[in-house]
C-alpha cells in the first residue's frame, strides 16, 4: 500500500478518533441502518450534534444516506470498514517489522 493511500484515509480515521461517532458506529454496527432518531435515542446527544457527526462520517466515506419519506436513514459503508481494518493491519505489521530490526540491531 503506498503513502498516498495512507494520507487519504486520514480523514476516516479522524472520524473514528472521537468517542461519539466511534460510538456511532458501533450502534449502525448493532443495529444496522438507522434514522437520526434511532441513533439519537438513550444517548444524551441532540439530534443536532448526532447530525453534524453523520455528516463528518459521511464526508470521510464511512457512512452513506437515503431518504425514506421524510427521514434520512444512515448505514455503514461495508468497504470503508474493510478498507480500514486493512490500513491498520498494514500499519501494525510496518511497526513489527521496525521493531523486529531494532531488535535484531540491538542484538547485534
């Protein structure tokens, strides 16, 4: 995975990086697709700022819209996540290997 790819999920994983749209996230995971109010209800956060955070996700491709009558209903895009999971595993597997030859130079 190149360098560039990396740089442009950087708008993903500052979607991920606050508590309310990580929890977000974990409800459309529970849940499936939902409407500002589902996801608003038993939260304490206003349908505004639930809002404003779906719309920070959207922007960063994690999650899409459609309208159903007069609601908007908001799911997870499958992909992003897949996409996701294997930037982190990239990166987690760069780090072993840095860390593999520190060792080994240590060692040595």
């Amino acid at each position: 995975m190149a360098a560039r790819e990396l740089l442009n999920s950087v708008p993903l994983f500052a979607a991920l990086g606050d508590e309310i749209r990580l929890r977000l996230v974990v409800r459309l995971c529970e849940q499936g697709a939902a409407s500002i109010s589902k996801l608003t209800a038993g939260t304490g956060v206003t349908r505004q700022a639930v809002t404003k955070h779906l719309r920070v996700m959207q922007s960063s491709g994690l999650v899409r819209s459609t309208r159903r009558g007069r609601e908007r209903i908001w799911q997870l895009n499958q992909q992003r996540l897949q996409d996701t999971r294997r930037h982190l595993e990239l990166i987690s597997k760069q780090w072993d290997d840095a860390l593999a030859r520190l060792q080994k130079f240590v060692e040595d």
